[in-house]
C-alpha cells in the first residue's frame, strides 16, 4: 500500500530523517488558525497519490499573502484526475542542489538494491531514460544492519556526509516499516543542512497487519469484497472477467488469454472445494466490474463439484456470456445442467478462452 507524502515524511521524521516543517490541512480556512506558525515562503503540495505531481500542478510556491488562495485553488484542482483531500503547507526550503535516491528490492539477487543520483527531482525519470549511467546501484547483503559505508561513498561521490547519513537511516525506516520502496526525490542540501523534500515508501501488503494497518486504501470496493470473502482477487485493464480454482490453474488461464491476444479485466481464484454459493457470489462479483465483456469460468473438479460449479454459474444469472470449461467431479451433470440453460461449455481450456477472447475482439 502506497503511504502519501505527509504519512510517509511522518515516519521518516521519527527515523531521525530531517524533514520540512509541516502543517496538513483538509480546508484552506484551517490554514487561518495557524498563520502565525506559517513563514512568509512556502510550498503548498496536493496530498494526492499521482506520478508527476509537481508537472501536473500539485505542487505550487506560495508566500503568507497568498497561501489561503493557492490552497483553495489546489483543493478545487484535480491532478490528473485525482481530487485533492488533504494539502500540506511546508516550509519552502532554500534548496542548493537535488538529489534521488530510493530503496527497494532486487528479486533477481534477493538483496536491497539502492539507486541513486545526482541530478534528482522531477527530470529523473527523463535521466532514467536518456542517460541512465547517470543512476549508479549498489546492492548488499539484507543481513547486514546498515549500509555499508563504501557502498555508500560508492553511490553518492561527491555528495556531502550528511546526504550519506540520510540514506543508511532510509534502510533504517525500509527494513522498520516493511517497505517495497523508499524514496526521496529531491533530497536536499540547503545552508541548514540535508533534507527529503519528498518521500515515497510502499508498505509490502503482506505486511500491513504487523504495520498495524488495518485496511489496505489502495484496494478497489469490489477488491477489499472479495477479501473479505477470502477470495484472491485482482482487477486489471482488459475486458475478460477470469474464475479459476488454485493459483496455478488462474494464472495459466490468464497467461492463455495473453497468448491469444485477449485482455483480462479481472481474476479470482475460489480456491479449494468452492459450492453453490461461493461460486454463485464469485460470478456475480466478477461481473460487477463495468468493464466486463465475458467471463470465462475455467475450475477443475476435486473436491469442488462440477454440478454445484454450474447450479452457482445458473443462478448467479449475470449478464454477460459466461463460458464455461469444467473437467472432473460430477462432470457430466454439470454440462447437463449449463447446456439446458444455453451456456457453452468447451471441453479444453484452449477453446475456452479462445471463445472468450472473440467475445471482446
Ligand atoms: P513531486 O512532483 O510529486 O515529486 O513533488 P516534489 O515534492 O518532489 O516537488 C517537486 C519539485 O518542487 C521539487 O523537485 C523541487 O524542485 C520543488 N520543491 C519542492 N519543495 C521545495 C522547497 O521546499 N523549496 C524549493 N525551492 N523547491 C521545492
Ligand atoms: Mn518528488
């Protein structure tokens, strides 16, 4: 789950990571109460989850006469797309030079891998592409309690000790807060010293109950309903709503509909020895995404049985085409029972989704 700035500037503070000062406000007029802590300059920042939030308007300069104004005007602005809630007034810092830097995992080598580069703020993803020797890694054993002091000269070279001290208590906070990410893009150096301007962290969702967060914002309704409900589900951009049974046999059905040229909208996996109403629900939950064209149901019967796959499919009565391959316990009444009402049921998971993928083509 993605914290925002003000959440994540939060921990960083507590990790010894020096920090703007801040004010969070949900209403320009709250920031009236507080213009005696407000200085004259500052930077007003839309409290939004979007990439590119500075380009796109999220981030303005303002000083003590017009705060109140650009605050209001941000909580009137969406940024590409996403209302703006929450504004956090900062001190404007007097910055000298940007720096970027992030933490995360590398999968290939199982170790934190950590980037960094002289030239941060909002070009660097611009560097990335066109001069990515510009963003020197290093990566290092996870056993070890800091960075190791070579890495770090390594990584940052001429960069002042302090911007040093900043990314070892960066690992600090990755490692406290199960974090996929950290980032600071700008780190700073101002007359006053190193500070993150910005902060990103992503907290691994496998770890958001030992984190003491309790729901996880970055699911859709219909995502946190099938959690709930102790389904896998996930939603994605295409149009094929996906059932499986086991993780294995879902993801090869949505691995089949790439290789077909289809696009899946969403999948959920029932999991073992799904009934009548869990499969009735599934179905239903599937097709409540709008985008939605077809749902191909692909479940082997085990200890899940074929006729209660089909009387859920039946009575679950959605909309849209339901394409069925079922294979296994009580087969045969199941097809009996989904050709009587019409549904088509194709004997291969090849037919199957190659059916579903003409449906949407
Ligand atoms: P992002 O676009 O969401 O990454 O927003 P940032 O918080 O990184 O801000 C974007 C840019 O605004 C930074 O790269 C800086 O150039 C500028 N900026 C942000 N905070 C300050 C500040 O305190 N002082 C000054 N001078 N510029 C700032
Ligand atoms: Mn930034």
């Amino acid at each position: 789950m993605k914290l925002l700035e003000f959440e994540a500037k939060e921990l960083f503070r507590e990790e010894g990571i020096r920090v703007p000062k801040g004010l969070l406000v949900s209403k320009h007029e709250e920031i009236l109460l507080h213009m005696d802590e407000i200085g004259d300059k500052v930077v007003v920042k839309a409290q939004v989850d979007v990439g590119g939030r500075g380009k796109a308007g999220g981030v303005l300069m303002a000083d003590a006469a017009n705060v109140v104004e650009t605050a209001r005007h941000l909580f009137h602005t969406p940024i590409k797309g996403v209302p703006v809630s929450r504004v956090l007034i900062e001190e404007r810092l007097p910055i000298e030079h940007e720096y970027y830097v992030s933490i995360a995992i590398d999968r290939s080598n199982k170790q934190p891998v950590i980037l960094f580069a002289d030239a941060g703020g909002v070009e660097i993803e611009q560097t990335a592409k066109e001069n990515p020797d510009a963003i020197r890694k290093v990566t290092f054993s996870p056993l070890l309690p800091d960075v190791p002091g070579f890495l770090l000269r390594e990584l940052t070279g001429n960069a002042p000790a302090g911007v040093r001290e900043m990314i070892n208590k960066l690992y600090h906070v990755f490692c406290k807060k199960d974090a996929l990410l950290a980032e600071i893009n700008p780190l700073v150096t101002t007359p006053q010293g190193v500070y993150a301007a910005d902060a990103k962290l992503i907290v691994d969702d496998n770890a958001l109950a030992r984190q003491g967060i309790a729901v996880n914002r970055d699911l859709t309704e219909r995502e946190k309903e099938a959690e709930k409900h102790g389904f896998s589900y996930v939603e994605l951009d295409g149009a094929i709503g996906v059932i499986g049974n086991g993780a294995g046999l879902t993801m090869s059905t949505l691995d089949l509909i790439e290789h077909f040229g289809g696009k899946a909208a969403n999948f959920l996996d029932v999991g073992g020895g799904a009934d009548q109403e869990r499969v009735k629900y599934a179905v239903r939950l599937v097709a409540g995404m709008p985008a939605v064209k077809v749902i191909i149901v692909n479940l082997l019967g085990g200890i899940t049985r074929c006729d209660e796959v089909a009387r859920g499919i039946i009575e679950a009565g959605v909309e849209q085409e339901v394409i069925v391959r079922l294979a296994g316990t009580n087969e045969e009444e199941g097809r009996r029972l989904l050709a009587e009402k019409g549904y088509r049921m194709l004997g291969s998971m090849d037919e199957a989704v190659r059916a579903a993928v003409e449906v949407t083509a």
